[in-house]
C-alpha cells in the first residue's frame, strides 16, 4: 500500500451523509487502518456534529476513567509464568527433591552402598507426572477438563514443567555421587515416556504407580538387599536405556488420540 | 488486516440443534444419574429445573465433556461426543460454569479469565480484549485486578461466569450461576442471560423457578434421570391446579408435574 | 512530553497508556477516535449507539491496555481497537435484538464508483475491486462482515439480520464468485 486515496474521497468516506460505493469504502478502510497519514486526515474533515459526539464520548470516558480502575501493567514474564509454573505441583517436587537430596548425604555416608541415586533416579519424576494432570489433585480440574487444550497438551506441558525440577535436581546429584550422568538422566526420562504411553490406557496416576512398584520390587529391593547395583544399572547398559526412552516416546506420540478423547480415568 | 474465512467455517449447518441427547445415560460414581434421557436445546435460554438428586449436574457434566456417558447418543453442534472422538474443536465452542469450581488463590480475575481464554484455544490477538469484555458484561470491571483468594462468593461466581462466556460460545452450560448473588446482582444476571440466548443455545441450571420464568424462553424439567417436561414458562404456569404446592403459578405448575411423574411412575 | 506524544505511533500509545499514562490516552483517542466513528457510523445508523460504542471501547482499552501490551505478538494497536469496537457493536445488535428493535443497518446503496473515485490509488488490488464490483450486494455485505471486519458467522448473522445458514451460503458464493473473477 504506497499510493494513499484521494483527499477528497476520505473526506466523503468520513461524511455519514455522503455517497460512496462500497468497493471503495472496503479499500479506503483497509488503507485507514495501516495508514495513520490518512486517518489523520479522516480527523481533520469532521463536521460539527461529529465534533460534538466525539465530545461528549470524550467526556463519558473521564467519568468512567474516574470511576473505574486504572490500567494494570502486568510483569513482563506473569503469562508465561501461569501457563508453566502448576502450583498445586509445587509440595510434590520439594518432595522430590528433598529425597534425592538425602539419597545424596546417604551415599557420603555410607559408600559402599550400590548408587542410591541411580537407583531413584527412574521413579523421581513420576510422582509429579501422576499428579500433574489429575482430577484428584488440580484445584481447577473440573473447569479445565472442558477446555480444547486439555488432554495430551496440558499432560506433556505440565510434565515438562516437572523434569524441569527433577532433571537438573537429579543431574547435581549425579555429580555430587559420582554417578554416571547418563545411567541416572535416561531412565529417569524412559520412566516418564512409559508412564505417559501407559497412561493412554489405564490412565497416568495408575501408570505411575504400576511402574513405580514394579520398578521398587525388581530392582531397588533386591540391590538394597544384596548391596549390589543390578545390572541395568552398570556401566554399557545406557545405549539400552536410550533405545527404551525413544521407543517409548514414540509410543506415547502414536497413542496422543487416547488423551483427547474423554475417558474415565485420569 | 483482513482476516482469512475458512471454507470450514462457511459450511453449511447441517444439524437442527445444538444440542441432541438420545437415550442419554450417564454414570455419577456407581448410580446412574442421568438414566435414558432425550433432549433437543436450540438457540434460546433453556432453563433445567429438577429436585436434588435429579441428575442436573451429571447432565450439565456430560455435556461439557467433563464425563463420559455410559450409554445413548450424545450430539453437541452437530458432533458427536462419545469415547471416541476429538474434542478439541466441539471444545472451542463450549462454555461451562460448574456448580463447584476451583481456582489457583494467586491468580487475578483478568489472569484468570486470560488462562481460560488460552486454555479455549482462542486466538492469540483476540484474547485481551475478549477478556475485558467478559469481566465488564458480568460487571466486575472494579476487580478485575483483585486476587480470587479475595473475592466473596458472589464475585466469584460471577468471575466463573465470565470464564465461561469469553470466547463467545455457541452452546453455553451454567450450573447454579445465581448461588451468592444478591438481588441486584440476579437482575443483572438475568439481562445478561437474555443476551446471550439472542445467539447461543445456553442452559442455566437451577432450583428457584422465578429465575426460570423471567429469564428463560424454555422449560426443561428433568427428575430421577429423566426429561419429564420441556415447554415455555408460560405453558408451565398452565400445569398447576389451586391445590398443588408453590407460591405462584409457576411453582404450582412445577410441582404439579413432579407430582404426576412421580405418580406414573410408582404405577 | 507533548512534543514526544505527537512523535509516537499509536502502538506506542497503547504501550504508554497501559502503565497508566493519561496523556498518551488521551492523545490516542485525539488521534484515533474519528476514524473509528466514521468506521461505526458505516455500519449503525443510529447516533446513540455508535456513541455507546465508541465509549465502552475506549474504557475497555484504558483497562486492558495492560494485557495487550504485556502479550508477546502484540498486533497493531489500531487493529486491536477495532477488534474491540467491533465486537461491541455487536452486542449492542445483541441487546436491541432481544428488545425487537434492531438499530438501522447503514445500508449503502450500491452506487457504481464515481469518476473521480475510478482514479483513487491505493486499491485492495484492481482486480479484487473489479471482482467485488461483479458480487451481488448480499454477498458483498457479508464479505465485508466476515474479511474486512472480521466479525464470525454468528456475529454477521445478527448484524445483517439474516439466518446463519443465509451468511454462510452467501460466503460461499462470493468466494466461488471471487475465485471466477480472480483466475
């Protein structure tokens, strides 16, 4: 749009009483909207009773600007802040975190222990996956499960949210025990991708808890028992692990219809 | 800034009516709430009136798609919603105040009312002024910075009103909206409600029957799960005898029915 | 200041008015305010109506000014008023509607293009003109309603007063019309 319309014409157009075919009201008012040139025209072709309206609107807006709020600036990040930060989720995650912390302190306590962390590592996010999207535990379940975005959506954001906390928690303490990074940040993410494909059929919180006990009695039971790191765990089993997480959140993408549809669970 | 119609949306309207319930059942917990029901709402405010325990608010669930239904067809703007379709787009379309409803303490009204707005998928550049306009038709422009841990049930309930109504939807669920509100309030609920029956199917659920006369252009009776009556205020105030229960003819024509259904049924 | 208020656009308006600069919204409304009068005054014959409008969206950009400037794909500010009024117009349709009295539509006779107009630049694009000019009146309106000013199916409905479904035949029949003209 460089040519401007017609003075002339803008001031017909800016004339209630005057004629002007409505293919060239269409393009003056798509010009007047990109161009404040113009508009400034627009202003200055008023009639005397447009001035008065415009007066007496003007005048309406100060009682009701005195009477009303201001405006409110909000903080830059407050947007963002509400869509990723789920506070119902935030005792959860102090939990979380204050385990692994302790798992931490344990192994400087008594080493010849197998990894604690490594062993936890797995079952970490999963307490926070089971509630983030659960009509037990979000205040507002009732009105968001109405929403188009509930479903997959508020599941993978509200999960992201989680290893938000639990990677970098679970990263400083594999540095802190010397864990190998690899063997306690993979299955913690294979964990949380087979908890959300599981969840597509029986629902996340029972996915959770199933993976979780599974995970508790085949492997953390018997490597507390025989203080022995299980073989999943050991040093060559990461390609596995990663083949697992990739496999398993394939599997989760190909099962996402399960999350639109309505269900009972969850 | 003209914007792009898509041929989707210009496709002609093939259903009759907003919302279709056939058979409808409808599980809450073990009982079933909702037990064969048929329903037709069209545009207009549809008013659902029935004794505690009648299924109301399992029906306003399962029409929000907060529920699954257990049995029947439901149709909702002409899709179908059961265990296997997508919702998002019938979901975009919907409104839903339910009778309880929790918030997160922190947030503002204007906050909010804005989370639901994105949550409803509505477009990005539309969502501010939508908001304000929400938070004005249901008169709390004054506190639309005020914290929800704040507001008194009234405002609250009226804060929920607004969330429902932001994106203008076509087929809007209110459960109990008037619970807190006091007269004035009601009245302005009341013109509000007719406003929005000029172009959306909207169905108030409630137990004070003057709200159903004034403000309604249709009767829906329902009790133990299913459609006992469906007619205008004025045919209701016919169905009542000097005899019947109530305070006015309303409430005699209400109770009249629940009589004679209950009467069939025990039959 | 005054000499930095004529400076700023009117997206910087809007910017300086949500952190509750009065003499920025006052500026914008200065700048702003006759353009979408004679915009609403196309669309509603009726005075009091259109002042109605004007007001309850000026109000709602002082309170909302805010939340637009504070959302990362601010559009333009003008644009913005205009999705504001526009929808407001249409719940002032909404609220005579159910009182049985519809305000006057401004209904332009459809006039062909003066001789002086044929010469105005700044076109839509001379054939999408040409294409429109071929339209039927009916169909026109609802193009306007639906493209230029993007109200929804719903929304035209109540404007122009006619069935959903009458809205939706008419878009689809302007745009086959259009993609005629166009090709």
């Amino acid at each position: 749009m460089t040519t401007h319309p017609n003075p002339a014409v803008i001031a017909r157009y800016a004339d209630p009483a005057a004629e002007l075919d409505e293919v060239t009201v269409w393009s003056v008012e798509v010009h007047l909207e990109g161009c404040a040139h113009c508009r400034a025209l627009v202003a200055g072709s008023t009639a005397d009773d447009t001035r008065s309206l415009l007066a007496r609107v003007a005048a309406g807006l100060d009682d009701g600007i005195a009477a009303g709020p201001a405006p409110v600036r909000r903080p830059r990040w407050s947007a963002a802040r509400h869509r990723w930060v789920v506070w119902h989720l935030m005792p959860w995650l102090t939990m979380t975190v204050a385990v692994l912390a302790c798992a931490v302190l344990l192994q400087a306590l008594a080493p010849g222990l197998p990894s604690l962390v490594a062993l936890l590592a797995p079952v970490a996010p999963l307490p926070g996956v089971a509630i983030a999207w659960s009509r037990r535990h979000d205040p507002a379940w009732e009105l968001i499960a109405g929403t188009p975005a509930a479903g997959l959506t508020m599941l993978l954001r509200r999960t992201a949210g989680v290893l938000a906390v639990v990677v970098p928690a679970l990263a400083l303490a594999s540095t802190r025990t010397g864990t190998s990074m690899a063997l306690t940040l993979l299955p913690c993410l294979a964990f949380t991708a087979a908890t959300i494909a599981l969840g597509g059929f029986v629902g996340v919180r029972l996915a959770a808890i199933g993976l979780g006990a599974v995970w508790a009695l085949a492997v953390i039971a018997p490597a507390v028992a025989t203080a022995e790191l299980p073989a999943v765990l050991r040093a060559g089993s990461s390609p596995g692990w990663a083949l697992l997480t990739l496999t398993l959140a394939g599997l989760a993408v190909l099962r996402a219809d399960n999350f639109r549809r309505l269900s009972s669970h969850n | 800034m003209m914007r792009t119609v898509s041929a989707d949306e210009t496709a002609p309207t093939t259903h009759p009516w907003a919302v279709h319930a056939q058979e409808l059942r409808v599980r809450a917990g073990r009982h079933l709430a909702v037990d064969g029901l048929d329903l037709a709402l069209g545009t207009g405010v549809h008013g659902l009136l029935g004794p505690n325990g009648a299924g109301k608010t399992t029906l306003m669930r399962a029409l929000a798609t907060v529920v699954k239904p257990a049995g029947g067809r439901l149709t909702l703007l002409g899709e179908a919603v059961d265990g296997r379709a997508d919702l998002r787009r019938v979901r975009r379309g919907l409104g839903y105040l339910p009778q309880q409803f929790g918030f997160y303490p922190r947030f503002t009204v204007r906050e909010f009312v804005e989370y639901m707005a994105w949550l409803k998928e509505m477009p990005k550049s539309a969502v501010p002024g939508a908001v304000q306009r929400a938070i004005d038709r249901v008169g709390l422009t004054a506190k639309a910075g005020a914290r929800m841990k704040t507001l008194s049930g009234g405002m609250l309930r009226r804060a929920g009103i607004a969330q429902a109504i932001v994106n203008d939807p076509a087929v809007l669920l209110l459960d109990e909206p008037t619970v807190g509100l006091d007269p004035e309030q009601r009245l302005d609920f009341r013109e509000l409600l007719r406003d929005l029956g000029v172009d959306s199917c909207v169905l108030v659920s409630t137990h004070l029957v003057e709200d159903v006369v004034v403000a309604c252009t249709d009767v829906v009776l329902i009790n133990e799960g299913r459609l006992v009556y469906q007619g205008t205020p004025d045919d209701l105030m016919t169905q009542g005898g000097q005899g019947d229960a109530g305070d006015s003819p309303a409430e005699r024509g209400y109770s009249a029915l629940l009589r004679r259904h209950r009467a069939e049924a025990g039959r | 200041m005054r000499r930095s208020l004529d400076a700023a656009g009117e997206d910087d308006l809007v910017r300086r008015t949500a952190a509750g600069d009065r003499g920025a919204f006052d500026e914008l409304y200065r700048r702003t305010s006759p353009w979408l009068l004679a915009r609403l005054r196309r669309r509603c014959a009726d005075e009091d109506v259109v002042a109605d409008v004007m007001q309850e969206t000026y109000l709602a950009v002082w309170r909302a000014a805010g939340t637009f400037a504070g959302s990362a794909t601010s559009g333009s500010g003008v644009g913005w008023l205009w999705t504001i009024a526009a929808h407001r117009l249409v719940d002032a349709f909404r609220r005579r509607a159910r009182q049985n009295q519809l305000p006057a539509v401004a209904l332009t006779e459809t006039v062909a293009p003066a001789a002086e107009d044929e010469v105005m630049a700044a076109r839509v694009g001379q054939e999408l003109e040409h294409a429109l000019l071929v339209l039927p009146p009916e169909a026109r309106q609802v193009l306007q309603a639906m493209v230029l000013d993007g109200f929804s199916v719903r929304e035209t409905s109540l404007l122009l007063g006619v069935p959903e479904n009458t809205v939706k035949s008419r878009a689809r029949r302007a745009r086959l019309a259009l993609r005629e003209a166009l090709s």
